[in-house]
C-alpha cells in the first residue's frame, strides 16, 4: 500500500513539477505559435505546421514552413518573430536546420534575415538556403545594438531568391546573442506558457505576438539569484501607466515601466536564490477603435538554478467580466490593488481577467468570431470562459452601458439575463455571480439622458434574473457603498482602498 501511494504521489509530481521552457533561445522554436507573426503578398493562406512522416518528418519536432507553396511568384512569404537584443550583445544568430521536402526538386531556396523594427530595412545581409535531401545547419550572424527590438525573419522573396513559393521541413530553430551579460552570458531556460489568459491565440498585427488578458502572467517557482522579463504593449501611447507590467515575488509586487507602444522591452531583476514563486504581469487594455493590450511575452531563468518548476494551480477558478472598474483602473498597481487581483494574491484564487476599459454590456453582445473562438456574441465569452476552467464566473458589467445610455433599463435586464443563460450552457458546472453596478460617487446618481439610474440598473438586473437557477445576483450597492473616501478623483473608480472592501465582500458572498 504504501510503495502504491508513493507512485501515486509521484505520478502527481511528474504532472505538474516542471514549466514549459526552451533553451538557449529568446525565441520560440515552436514554428506554429503565434509569436511567429505571418507576412504575404500576392494571396493564399500562409503556413507553417508539423511535418508529417511523408514529408520526411517526425510529426512532432519538425516543422513544414510554407508546405502549400502559398504566396504567387510577384509575392513573397515570410514568418518574423520580434526579438529585443539583450544587454551587452553586440550581435545576434539565427540557426535552424533546413532540408527539402520528399519529392521536391534541387531548385528549393530559402533564407534567414533580420529586419528592423518597423521592417523598413534588413539588417546586415540575409543567408541563402539551398536545400538538399540531408539535414544541414545554417546559420545568420548580424551586429545588433543592445536593447534595441529586431524582427527574425524566415523569408522567400524574389528579391534574393531564385525560386519563389519555396518550401521545406525545419527543427530547432533559435535566436541567441552574442556578447550578452547577466543571465543571457550562459545557459538559460525560456518560459513562455501564459496563466490566467484565454485570448492568446488572438495576435495582435501591429505588435507580431499575442495579446493576453490583462493581468496574464507567465512564472515559475524557482531558486533563481537573477531572471529577465520581457513585456510589451499597444496601450502606451494612449494609457501608459495602464500599460506598464508587474514582477510579483509571493504576492510582492513591483512595477515593470514600459517606454514606447509596441516596442518589447526586458527587464533584469534579482533576489535571493531560495524557492520562491515569480510571476511576470502583463498590463490592462481598452477599447479604443479596437481592444489595445499588453502582453508578458516571456520569462528567462539561467539554467544554473535548476528546471523551472510549475507554480500549483488554485482549486477554484475566478473568471471575471466586466469594465475598467474590474480592471482596476485607478489602482496604484492594478495587478496588485485591484479587486480581482487582491482575491488571486489573498483569496487563494486562480484569476482570468476579461475586463477593460470603456466595455459595454452591448459589446460582448456583438462580438465577431476568432480564429480561436468560432462563436460570437455572449456565447463568445462563455466559451472563453470555459477554456479557462472557471468554476466561479463573475459578470460585472453596466456602468458604461448607463453612462453612455446605450441601453435602457429594461433593455440591459433583458440582456444581462441572456448573458447569464449563455454563460450557464458552456459552463454548466461554474457557479455564475452577477455583480449589480456599484454604488459610485453623488455625481453619478442622478438619470441620464434615457431617464434611468444605476439604482434603476441594479432593480432591472435583480428583477430579470431573479428565479434564475443558473445565476446569483450580487448587489452594488452592497458590495460597494460608494464611500468617498473610497473613490478616486472621478467619483466612479473605486481607489485601492475602495478595491479592498470591494474584493472582502465579493470573498463573503462567493465563499472564499
């Protein structure tokens, strides 16, 4: 029995001991994944998967780029991966091994390039492939400025190449530097999987990489002296203080300060080398002519202090919809002083943040389908909400909806409740909270121009969904008084103190 429970136990260990991580790279080998932003011209679909055993792979550590031949010969087909030159390197290496695909012809070319960042000129020359039916290792060495953000890049172009629509099979791709100090000057694991996030499998094309949640974060538990985060967002140029991510050492946080829009940056920290959990934030989004975000785009650990073990995750699931008042967008530091926030750190809570400024209600209505999610609509969230695992969903939307009178009062009941029903048939298991709008500051009590007020919302809220088997209401006005003393200076934010009474209350009411 007790040989049995050791294996057992054991079993369990090995499930979740070890982060996923890559060596020696500050890009991901992982051919398919979306940090390798797709460019063409002259039409098709752009490809790139794993090749299968008659294209003379393995099916799982090679890589067919361009098998369908897309691009038409007055075009050109590229894969680019955004990669920011650490300190102290003076140059840059892109390797990979090449060869032809079983069957094709001698005349298959292909290339390595470095572009700049805003891929208006190449960077030192680009290196020809010439494909054989052997593998072969070739790499591209450029002079680079540290800190400054370059564009990988895997091309066939007519600028350079005999043959255009080329294709071949390819492994372990990577990128590293050379003359880099700190943990970059030896061996180092690269963490890239993403925890409290359902949205990165939607790029972001201005950025080349995906956009995650707000408050997503990528981390390990670890005895590393020394680490680098590297963060980015599409925020900064209209919110940057929104923008800016959080390093979180058990729960003590410390802001990451981002300097331009789209422009990833690294950031060096340090510590005590004893077992400690870190975490790497990302920032919060809006929807400003578009959802803009920021996203943790990866983690280094120097191998010295051993594999990067996975942090455990927490029983109960928190998915979170709502505004820039879920957000925390006042906060001094969102990703710690925020509600949500504050029930991950001191509630015990995995957190999934599908909050931004300015949502509507009306938004979410009308979502277009993804490539990651096919459903639209409320349905969309739902289903996003049930890739995440959630078994507590709070729906905490409204504000805007009134501020904005793009909803009336009994239209946002209406509304409110068909969220709820769509949120129960992808999460039938979750416990559904619907959070009332909050209590906010005297200036945000009279009617607006429909003639409805917050309370107005909140009775309509309580009256659509009362008997509802699937969904319990939470009172605004219970959950948060609106004390100004717990308001920032626009009477509708919450400040931190406002969040904590916020974040103790919705813990009584759910049972954390």
């Amino acid at each position: 029995m007790r040989a049995a429970l050791k294996a057992a136990a054991l079993k369990k260990r090995a499930a979740i001991e070890y982060a996923t991580t890559e060596a020696n790279t500050i890009a991901t080998g992982i051919l398919t994944a979306p940090e390798w932003y797709l460019t063409a011209t002259g039409g098709g679909v752009v490809t790139a998967r794993l090749a299968t055993e008659l294209e003379g792979g393995d099916g799982a550590t090679i890589y067919a780029v361009n098998p369908s031949r897309d691009a038409t010969p007055s075009g050109y087909w590229s894969r680019q991966h955004y990669v920011v030159a650490p300190t102290g390197a003076t140059q840059l290496v892109l390797t990979g091994e090449f060869r032809r695909i079983v069957g094709d012809s001698s005349s298959e070319k292909f290339a390595l390039a470095f572009a700049n960042q805003g891929q208006t000129a190449w960077v030192g020359s680009q290196q020809l492939v010439t494909l054989t039916d052997s593998w072969q290792t070739v790499s591209l060495t450029v002079s680079v400025t540290a800190g400054t953000v370059y564009r990988a890049t895997l091309i066939c172009h007519d600028a350079f190449l005999a043959v255009l629509n080329s294709r071949c099979l390819m492994r372990n791709l990577r990128v590293y530097p050379n003359g880099a100090s700190g943990v970059f000057a030896s061996s180092w694991y690269r963490l890239r999987t993403v925890r409290g996030d359902t949205r990165g499998g939607d790029n972001n094309a201005s950025l080349g990489r995906p956009t995650h949640n707000p408050q997503a974060w990528i981390g390990a538990r670890t005895k590393a002296a020394s680490w680098v985060a590297e963060v980015s967002s599409s925020l900064y140029s209209t919110y940057a203080t929104q923008s800016h991510g959080s390093q979180n050492i058990n729960t003590t946080h410390t802001v990451l300060t981002l300097a331009a829009n789209d422009t990833p940056k690294q950031f060096a920290g340090s510590g005590v080398s004893e077992r400690k959990d870190l975490r790497i934030h990302a920032g919060l989004a809006v929807d400003s002519a578009g959802v803009k975000a920021s996203s943790v785009l990866a983690l280094y650990l120097p191998q010295s202090a051993g594999v990067p073990k996975v942090i455990p995750a927490k029983a109960r699931k928190v998915f979170v919809i709502g505004d820039s008042i879920a957000a925390g967008w006042t906060t001094t530091l969102p990703q710690r002083d925020s509600w949500g926030a504050i029930l991950r750190d001191s509630y015990n809570v995995e957190l999934c943040l599908e909050a931004w400024g300015s949502r509507e209600l009306a938004d979410d209505e009308v979502l277009a389908a993804t490539s990651s999610y096919a459903s639209t609509g409320f349905a969309q969230v739902a289903a996003r909400a049930a890739a995440f695992g959630a078994t507590d969903i709070i729906l905490a939307l409204g504000v805007n909806d009134w501020l904005n009178a793009t909803l009336t009062k009994t239209a946002y009941g209406t509304k409110l409740a068909s969220y709820a029903s769509a949120l129960h048939s992808a999460n039938p298991s979750a416990a559904i909270w619907a959070l009332t709008p909050l209590s906010l500051g005297a200036s945000y009590s009279a009617p607006n121009v429909n003639g409805d007020t917050l309370a107005d919302f909140r009775t309509q809220a309580t009256s659509a969904l009362t008997g509802s088997p699937s969904v319990t209401v939470l009172d605004g006005a219970t959950i948060f008084p609106g004390s100004g003393a717990e308001l920032n200076a626009d009477a509708i934010h919450p400040n931190d103190a406002g969040h904590e009474t916020i974040a103790d209350n919705i813990a009584a009411e759910i049972g954390l």
